[in-house]
C-alpha cells in the first residue's frame, strides 16, 4: 500500500537543509543591512557609501560566482555532504573574520571569500532533498527550506539592531560574529545527516560526474542549462538593485522620512518567504512549475511598476512595496527546484548549485549597468528600463525549460 503520509518531510535532511539555508540568507545579506555603519566606521562619507557598497556587493556577487562552479562539480563529485560541510565550515569563518576588517581591502577580499562559501548552501540542500524526498512531496520539501531560509534575512535585521551594549565592539560587528557562531553550531548538527541514495548508486558506476562542460555537449542542454538560470533573472535585480539600494531609492521617490535598508530586506524577505509558501503550494495544487512561474514574474513586472511609482510617500507605505515586491520574486524556491529537476543525477548538483549563484553574480553585470544608466536618466528610469529588460529576459527563457512537476529523479545525463 502506497505511503501517503508527510512524515518525511519532518526528516533530518530536510531539517537541516532548512536551517543551513537560514544560516546563508543571515550571512548573505547581512553586509546589505549593516553597509552603511560598517562603511562609516572604516572612515567613509555618505558620499562614498553607495559606491562603496556597489563595489562590495560586486565581489561578494563574484565569489558566488566561483564558489556555485566549485562547490556545483564537488557535489557530484565527492557527494552532496561534502559541500554541505565544507561551504558552512568557509562562510562561517569568513563571516567572522567580517568583524574584525579595519580596510575597505580586507572587506573587499573577506566579502569575496565569504561568497564562495555561501554559493554551496543552497544548491547541496536543494538537491540532497529532491533526491531523498518521494516524487509527491519534493515541492513541499523545497518550500519548506525557503520559507525557513528566508526568515534568516528577519533575524539578521533584528540582530544587526539590536544594541548589544558591547565596549569593544559594534553592532555591525556582532552581527557577523552571530552569523559565523550560527554557521559553525550548525555544523556540528550535520553530523547526523545521511548521503544521497540515489547519488551512492550512481557513484558505484563509471558514469562521468560533475563535468561542467558536459552542459554545453549539445544545444539542447545548453538552452535548458541557460534557461533555469534566466528565469531568476528577475528576481535578484529585485533584490541585487531595489532591495539592497533602498535607501537611495527612498530618497529618490521624497519619501517623508528615513528609509533603512535593514528594514528594506527584512520586509521584502517576509514578501519572499510568503511569495515561496504561495507558489509552492500552487505548484503542487496545478501539479506545474512553469505556469506558477509564469504567473510570479508576470506579478513582479506589475510590482516593480509600483515600487518605482508608488503614490505611498511614507515609510511605512515603502516597506509596504517592499513587501510587496518580496512577495512577488517568491519563485526563488521552484527556480532551483526546477533547476535539480532538469538534469540527471550525474550533474544535478553541478546545475543546482551553479544556477542560483549565477544569477546572483548577475547583479555584477546589471549593478555597472544601472550605475551607468542613473548617471544618464536618473535612479528610478534606470532602474525601470533594467527591470523591463530582466522580465523580457525571464519569458524568453522559460519557454526552453520542460515541465519537470512530476519526473523521477533517478536518472543520468549521458555523454
């Protein structure tokens, strides 16, 4: 007789992939809430911060980059817990040594570093869950790791004001030490955690494992491969721009007041987490991915246009759009989902850890992009003419995915 129960969705992969996940939004955007008091405290004007804070966001976008390519061909490699160890075990420490920076340099390279360790989290979560969870409850499974995760980004804001009443230290630099403290504590708990079954199989064969290149050995793997990472395009120019420059964008629209940018993530990830929950379970009840999809990025082109042309003049009408807006990029758990779900066990984590993290290191190219264009049109054209262009992108590309709602997850990509 057929199991209908959810009790597996209370197993420790699961809980523990959530918990990482919350551990990684903590420590990923936690320089966007304390970027202006970190910044001010290593001797910057006002007038610095915002380039400052672009050229970090940059590079730790760049160590997204690198560490999704290391940590992607590892996990299917060496195994799916070898990146659930060893990229907490980076990020941990990393966020840490964050505490202690007294030069833009060491912020620089300790943000960079940080972002290798940061690019595994997610991806090694995402598939280790898909691969133990039964077909019928996978969409559950990877909703419930975002909604969890996401609260990390309410946590970190509360943390980071939080006066902690230290002699030695600022708050900004408890912050990172909270994170890193969090990271290594949840380390230890992993210890409980058990390999991929369906990986342990495929390991037993001669089968080529984590071969980046094998993405693009035919066009149609190249498409599907591009495509899964388009589609979030969206989301973290959302994120990556309107989120993490809100104070700025604040100003721009004569907001009456002062627009923090800790209360910025905070309200727009509660959006995410209830965007993630709403689609997950509109995924499962329409047993589709690509028309929930479809349905948040047609809903985060209308939100981005009120964002921007908001009537709202107060600060709390802004963290209303904020939310808003969070709630509409809430596809970020089926966008990985999806990306698991398209490729064989041979390269699934290769996929599911490079495509988050590829869009991520997007808001690179689109930060120089907008930097050039609110020199040319001003902060809130700039930011519409890049927004229009990330939705049209997004259709484009989720016309190249399949529909992966219901596939078996036991199979190989062959060279």
């Amino acid at each position: 007789m057929e199991d209908k129960s959810f009790k597996p969705l209370y197993s420790v992969p699961v809980i523990v992939a959530a918990l990482g996940y919350f551990v990684d939004i903590y420590d990923l955007l936690l320089f966007g809430i304390v970027r202006k008091p970190s910044l001010i405290a290593l001797g910057f004007s006002q007038e610095q911060l915002f380039e400052k804070g672009e050229l970090l966001v940059q590079w730790q976008m760049a160590g997204l980059l690198v560490g999704g390519l290391i940590w992607g061909i590892m996990g299917d490699k060496r195994g799916r817990l070898s990146v659930l160890f060893g990229s907490i075990l980076m990020y941990s420490l990393a966020n840490i040594a964050n505490g202690f920076v007294t030069t833009i340099d060491q912020y620089i390279f300790l943000r960079f570093i940080a972002g290798v360790g940061l690019a595994g989290e997610l991806g090694a979560g995402i598939t280790l869950v898909s691969e133990v969870l039964p077909t019928r409850l996978r969409g559950y499974g990877t909703t419930i790791i975002a909604v969890v995760g996401l609260m990390g980004a309410v946590v970190a804001n509360f943390v980071a004001k939080t006066n902690w009443g230290s002699t030695y230290f600022a708050n900004w630099q408890i912050a990172y030490f909270i994170g890193g403290g969090l990271g290594l504590a949840l380390l230890i708990a992993r210890v409980s955690v058990f390999e991929s079954g369906v990986f342990l199989k495929v390991k037993e064969t001669h089968v080529q494992r984590g071969n980046f290149f094998q993405l693009f050995a035919t066009r149609e793997r190249f498409k599907k491969f591009m495509g899964c990472i388009f589609i979030g395009l969206p989301i973290w120019f959302t994120i990556g721009i309107l989120i993490f420059f809100s104070p700025e964008f604040g100003e721009a629209l004569g907001i009456q007041g002062t627009i923090l940018a800790g209360d910025s993530v905070m309200w727009s990830y509660i959006g995410l987490a209830a965007g993630d929950l709403v689609s997950g379970l509109l995924s499962q009840a329409l047993q589709s991915r690509k028309k929930v999809v479809l349905i948040f990025i047609l809903l985060t082109f209308c939100f981005i246009l009120l964002y921007l042309y908001s009537p709202l003049t107060s600060v709390s009408g802004f963290y209303t759009t904020c939310f808003i807006l969070g709630f509409g990029v809430g596809y970020w758990a089926l966008f990985v989902t999806i990306a698991a779900e398209q490729f064989g066990t041979n390269l699934r984590s290769t996929v599911a850890t490079t495509v988050p993290n590829f869009i991520r290191g997007t808001v690179v190219p689109l930060t120089w992009i907008f930097k050039y264009l609110r020199g040319n049109v001003g902060i809130i054209q700039g930011a519409l003419f890049i927004g229009i262009g990330t939705i049209c992108i997004a259709l484009i590309a989720l016309k190249s995915i399949e529909e992966t709602f219901s596939r078996d997850m036991n199979f190989l990509e062959k060279d």
